[in-house]
C-alpha cells in the first residue's frame, strides 16, 4: 500500500535516467573546456595582433623605448576582457580607461598636465619631425593611445560577438597608421605586415570553432602566403614611390635662435681670441660650421631655417656623387647658445637630446644650451665634385637667395662684381674670380671696426679695404647676388689647435666664409677672406677646405685674366654694360641676312600657294571667281578691285582678248547665277586663266617679273 501512496514511477524513468546522466557528463564538460580555450587563444591572438601592428611604429621610433609603450597597451585591455567578460561594456571600458591613463603616467614618468594635449597633437608633431623622432613621452603616447585602443575594442569584440576576424581591424587601422607616418624612416614594415597576415589567419581558425588540426595545416599556408608578400612586396610600384604625408604638412615658420647673430659675435671673439669653446676629435682638420644665415634686410644676416626636430637623421644634400665621410666627437667649453658645430653637411647625429635640424642648410640646433662638458657625435658628408663637375654646374632658382636690399649701394656691388670676374664663362669661374679679387684688393685686419651694414660694407670697399671675415664673407656674398648666384653667409671656425688626437677650438679660430647653390651640386664654399699678414700663430690654422678652394681657384682662372685688376668703383652707368659678347655689327649682319632669306621664301611661296588656294577651292562657284581674281592679278589689276569685267575687257587685246572675254562671261554667270555652275565651268574657267598667265608671261621682260614677284604684286 505504500508504493501506491507514494508518486508513481514513470515508465519511462529507468531508461531516462541512465542516458541522460552518462550523456550529459562526459559530453558538457569538453565543449565547456572547448570554448574557454578558444576564447583565451582568441584573446591572446588580439594582444599579439595589436602588439605587432603597434611595433609598425620601428620606423619612427627605432629602440627598446618603443616596446615600453606598446606592449602594455596591447596586453592590458586582452586581460580585462578575460575577466569581466559576462559584465556589462562599460565596467570593462572603464577599467581600460583607468589603465590606459595608468599606463601613461608611467610613461611620462609621473603625472603630466600636457598628456591629452600630447595626444591630440603629437600626430602633427611627428609630421614635422625629420625620422628618426626622439623617444619622447610626448610623441610616444600617442602610439600608447593607439594601441590601447585597438586592444580594447578588439578584445571586446571578440569577447562579446561571434565575428571572426573583426576584431583585428582595429589593429590594421594602427598600422596604416605607423605606415603613413613612418614613410621617411630606415627599415622595413613589410616583414611586419607577414606577421600580422600569420596571426590574423590563426585568429580566423581558432573562430571557426575547427579542430585544432586546422591550425597545424592553416598557420603554416599563411605564413607561406606571407613568405610570398615579403619577395613580392618591395615590387609594387606604391613601394618605390608611397605617399609622404610629410609633403602635405605644414612646416614650422623660421625662428631666431640666438638674441645675438653668431655673426656678430666674430669681431667681439677675435678680440679674445684665447677663450676655449670646444673640442673635436676627428680624422682630419676641416672648418666646423655652426650657424647659416640666409637672409639679409639691408643691416644684418639672419637665418630664415625651418628647424625641425629630429631624433639624430639629417636629410641629404643635393649632391649624391663622390664624398669623404667624416666621424667627429664635440665636447663643449665655453661655447654659448644653441647653435653645434660639425663640419660640412651632417647626416647623423648622436648624444642630443631635443635635437633639431634645418633640412636645406643642414645646421644643427639644441633644444636648450649646452654646458660645459656637454658631448655628442656627428657623421659629415664632404663632397668631392670632379672639376668638371663644377664646370658645368649652374646656379639654382630662387629668387630669395639673390635678393639686394633696395639702395644705392646695389650699384657698386654690380660693377664691382662685373669687373672682377670679367672674361669668366661658367658661373664656378665667376664664383673664384669674385673670390680671388676680394683676397687681393683688400686686407685682413682683427681691428678693423665691425658690422656688415650696406654702408658699413661700402665704406669697406670704398674707403678702408680692410675688415675681418665677416666684412669679406657679407662682401662676397652680396656680390654674388648681383651677379645672379644664390648666396647665403656661414659663421664658423678653422680647425684649432691640434693636440693628442683633439682639435682644440678658441675664440681666435672663429671665421665666416660664403657659400653659392648649385643645381644638383647643392651649396659650395668660398673663402674670399685672405691670410693674415707676417707669422702665423696658433689662430692661422688653414684647414684643408680653404687649401682645396685656393687650388680650385688657381685650376679655374682659365677663361680670363689670371688675375683680376686693382678696381675703384666705376661712375654710375658703367657698371651695366655686357662684359663680353659677339661685335655688334656681326650681330646685325647675321641678322640682316636672316630676314632678306626669309624674304625670298616668302616671295617665292606667296604667289604660287594663293594660286593653289584658289584652284582648290570649295564648289563651283567659288573656283571660278578664283580664277578671275587670279586673272586680274596676273593682268596687274590687284589694285583695282572697282572694275568692271568689261573694263578690264576694254584694256587688253590679241591673244588675252581671245581668253578673257569668255573668262568674264563665265564668272558674270556665276556672280547672277551661282547655284547653276558645272564642275566643267569651273575647269573651263581655270583653263582660260592658264592661258592668259602664259600669254602676260611671254609679253613681259624678265626683271620686271622678278620685281613684280619681290614686290609680291
């Protein structure tokens, strides 16, 4: 009676039971353990995918300062998804929120008020930053932010949706990102657009819920595929030439370095001429170049550089062809402002912190002053053009580089200029004549008084005829502009006093020369400043740039008098007149005998192309009035137009009587009847025509149809 108090047993119960139970435990349990690791692969997969498009910025920021903004950003936001997968979005994105401005304070190395500031505008900043850029927190954060960002939403997406590869696409977008602008950078990102290709098609198999056998065939044919891109990829046209959008960036405007011009500093520091300023150790003596000045206002040279910041590249010049490399290590002394020496063109800097470098002069510029003590590497490019070369070079286009300040003074710059390097064919002739004349019409002299005003330089040339480098470099300069060579000034120093290996640089070995462009040769020296009278001493050194240039100039002087006169400026209206050229009455003959050859063609081509004209008319009609007018032309009655045809009739008779009456009576129908004429009027009408030509041609002499023909009657 029990059992059937209690609740029956369902028939089906014993067989429900036993399947139930066994199915259920062995089969959830696996498809539980199944999902969970593809869920971490896919999660791992999104940290690697960000990390490495994240690592696409090596061409911007090639070091281990690189790694320490990339790799929290793509491993944290993977590792919050992990954990706060079944809580709502937003507590995961706050989180990411929170870490990412952790992650940035330890970058920067503590708080920092500029950070969003940083972030919004440390793309602009890198677009006018010369590749390498400095590893700077301000620069670095953005590909902080980046790929932070690109983790976060990959990570949710993967987390909280079925898609397969959507949440790499984030991370792609980062890398077109480190593409753009890391287009001027050394290196390559091909090998890193294989690795992401590898990693995405891993992350396409681990979503596809396939066996994990899938991934020992697919990872392999993807990295294969990749193997492929790496030997196709450098093939592509866009990878000779890809875009640069550098080129599209706005340049940062000129700025004045120094409160004072370094080139007035050269007159003050040859007055002190045992002050220490630094150190060079390198292979040879050369002039170390310190400021360039492009600009001149009438009273003084400035520098219109657009420097920008780099982290140690310097774009190269103009000249490709044959160069020495030149390796030297600075050490500041008492050197003031921000301006560092190197010699000729850098193309590498090292040791500088906040370096920044104007691409067309090549001058290098600290962010702050250096101290004493302060240290860094240079590697120059010294160019070594063949003689030829410089034959054949040709002074660049810009109008900025051979502007004169308006006055009076232009004059005597011109003809001075003009008279020193008279007889010079080749603008590299002109260049050493006007560098020749300089070092012989005037003196060197530590006292003379200072300044490169117009009129300071013209009571120069006028009066005293003796000045320091910096008179004769402005002099030159200025002069060459009148003569249509683009010139700019540059404030440096001679090698110094060698000792142990050093080149030991004073206040003494300061020097400003000039410099003219060149198409495709770039900007060339010239050191119109002579040696100092008597002994040399220790501030006299000449390095081996200023013995080549007066080499070169002796090799050059060919093509004109080897030496320049003695010259005083020349009256007003002197100075302009050509300093060579063909004899003008050759010119005006050669010219004359032109114009009679052109003559004669046209008097012999006239008649016969009107006559063909007029034959080949279009219709009828108009071919028969064309053999009237050619009627009256040959009959001399092209001026007559008011005649009658039976006037002109009225004048002629024999055998042109014979032609013309018909001839008339024919274009008379076709004046009153023009829709009725033949094709066979028209060669009737020629015909007539050729036979009077014939019968004026027999009846008239020789020469008076040869005048009638140069008179184009």
């Amino acid at each position: 009676m029990s059992r059937h108090r209690g609740a029956a047993p369902s028939p089906a119960g014993p067989m429900i039971g036993p399947m139930v139970g066994p199915m259920v435990g062995p089969m959830v349990g696996p498809m539980v353990g199944a999902a969970g690791w593809r869920r971490a692969a896919g999660l791992v997969l999104v940290a690697a995918v960000a990390g490495v498009a994240g690592w696409g910025f090596h061409r911007v920021f090639p070091g281990a300062e690189l790694l320490m903004a990339v790799v929290p950003a793509a491993a944290a936001p993977p590792a919050v998804a992990a954990l706060t997968g079944r809580r709502p979005l937003w507590l995961a994105l706050a989180i990411d929120l929170v870490l990412w401005f952790a992650g940035a304070v330890l970058l920067y190395g503590g708080p920092q008020p500029a950070l969003f500031a940083d972030v919004a505008n440390a793309w602009h900043a890198l677009l006018t930053t010369l590749l390498p850029a400095q590893p700077e927190p301000r620069l670095l954060v953005l590909v902080h932010t980046l790929v932070w960002a690109a983790a976060t939403v990959g990570a949710e997406t993967l987390a909280r949706t079925r898609t397969r590869i959507a949440a790499a696409v984030p991370a792609l977008v980062v890398y077109g990102v480190a593409l753009l602008l890391g287009v001027d950078g050394a290196g390559s990102n091909l090998p890193v657009a294989a690795a992401l290709l590898v990693l995405i098609a891993a992350l396409a198999l681990v979503r596809e819920n396939r066996p994990a056998a899938w991934l020992l065939g697919g990872v392999p044919a993807a990295a294969a595929l990749a193997a492929l891109a790496l030997v196709a990829g450098p093939l592509l046209p866009v990878a000779a030439h890809p875009y640069n959008p550098r080129e599209d960036a706005g340049l940062p405007p000129p700025v004045r370095v120094d409160s004072v011009s370094p080139l007035d500093r050269v007159s003050a520091w040859l007055q002190i001429p045992d002050r220490d300023l630094f150190t060079v150790k390198a292979d040879q003596p050369l002039n170390w170049r310190l400021a360039v000045l492009d600009r001149y206002d009438g009273v003084r040279w400035t520098s219109g550089a657009r420097f920008r910041p780099t982290g140690g590249r310097v774009p190269e010049g103009e000249w490709t062809g044959r160069a020495d490399v030149v390796r030297q290590t600075v050490t500041f002394g008492g050197l003031p402002g921000s301006w560092l020496p190197a010699a000729e063109r850098p193309e590498e800097v090292g040791g500088v912190g906040g370096l920044a470098v104007d691409p067309d002069s090549g001058a290098l510029l600290a962010a702050a002053a250096p101290g004493k003590g302060f240290s860094y590497e240079v590697t120059s490019r010294v160019a070594r053009p063949a003689k030829q070369d410089l034959l054949d070079a040709t002074p660049a286009d810009d109008a900025s580089l051979t502007a004169f300040p308006e006055g009076p003074q232009r004059r005597l710059f011109r003809g001075l200029a003009q008279e020193a390097t008279e007889g010079a064919d080749t603008p590299i002739r002109q260049a050493y004549r006007l560098q020749t004349y300089l070092r012989t019409n005037a003196s060197y002299d530590v006292t003379a008084p200072p300044g490169h005003s117009l009129k300071g330089l013209e009571f120069f040339l006028r009066t005293t005829h003796r000045g320091t480098s910096e008179q004769f470099a402005a002099t030159f300069a200025l002069m060459a502009r009148t003569l249509g060579l683009p010139s700019r000034v540059v404030v440096g120093f001679r090698p110094g006093e060698k000792s142990d290996g050093v080149y030991h640089v004073k206040s003494g070995h300061v020097m400003a020369w000039a410099e003219i462009k060149f198409d495709r040769l770039g900007w060339r020296p010239f050191y119109p400043t002579p040696g100092r009278s008597g002994a040399k001493d220790d501030h006299d050194v000449v390095s081996s740039a200023i013995e080549e240039s007066e080499a070169l100039a002796g090799e050059l002087s060919q093509g004109g008098s080897d030496r320049p006169r003695t010259s005083r400026p020349q009256p007003a209206g002197e100075g302009e007149r050509p300093a060579s050229g063909r004899d003008p009455w050759l010119l005006a003959a050669a010219a004359g005998g032109g114009l009679l050859v052109v003559y004669a063609a046209v008097a012999a081509i006239l008649p016969w192309w009107r006559r063909h004209s007029r034959r080949r008319a279009e219709g009828p009609g108009p071919r028969v009035l064309g053999a009237w007018r050619q009627t009256c032309d040959d009959l001399g009655l092209k001026g007559e137009p008011a005649l009658t045809a039976e006037e002109v009739i009225i004048r002629h008779s024999g055998d042109i009587s014979a032609h013309l009456r018909p001839l008339a009576e024919i274009s008379n129908y076709v004046r009153y009847a023009p829709g009725d004429v033949t094709d066979a009027a028209a060669t009737a009408a020629w015909q007539r025509s050729d036979a009077i030509r014939r019968a004026v041609r027999a009846g008239t002499p020789l020469t008076t149809r040869l005048r009638n023909r140069l008179l184009l009657r």
